[in-house]
C-alpha cells in the first residue's frame, strides 16, 4: 500500500505498521546512522514488495524497517 503520511518517529511507525515492511523517506538519522525518523512511502506484509517499490522512485535516499515480530524460536547470532 502507498502511504502520503505525514513525518513520524520510528515509534509512531512500529505502532501504526506492525506485522509491516516499510520503505521510508526522507529518513532522519543520528550521528551513529541509526533510524529516528522519516515518511512512511509504502508498507507491505512482502518485504520484496517494498524491496521492488523503491525502483518507482526518484534516486535519493531511503530507509527500510521490519516491524514483523521475530518468530519465538528464531536466534539471532552476531
């Protein structure tokens, strides 16, 4: 789905979008590169969708974030 939203926090995002991919401009990050903020361009359940609608815009720069829960038995290694 595309989305005209207004500016929103990675907080308002993760309330309004989850179980959602979202592509996001205008992104606002810290000095440590980290995602604060941004517009919501477009959100779906198939994270290549969102993957494949970032082509539809112009170049510049764009953020993603998964707001899909982690299954419970899934680890996650660094």
């Amino acid at each position: 789905m595309t989305d005209t939203s207004e500016m929103m926090t990675i907080e308002e995002m993760e309330k309004k979008y989850e179980g959602y991919w979202v592509l996001i401009g205008e992104p606002v990050v810290d000095d440590m590169q980290r995602l604060l903020a941004g517009r919501v361009l477009f959100h779906s359940t198939d994270r290549d969708e969102v993957y494949r609608k970032v082509g539809e815009y112009p170049p510049g720069h764009y953020g993603y974030r998964s707001f899909v829960p982690w299954p419970k038995d899934m680890e996650f290694l660094l």
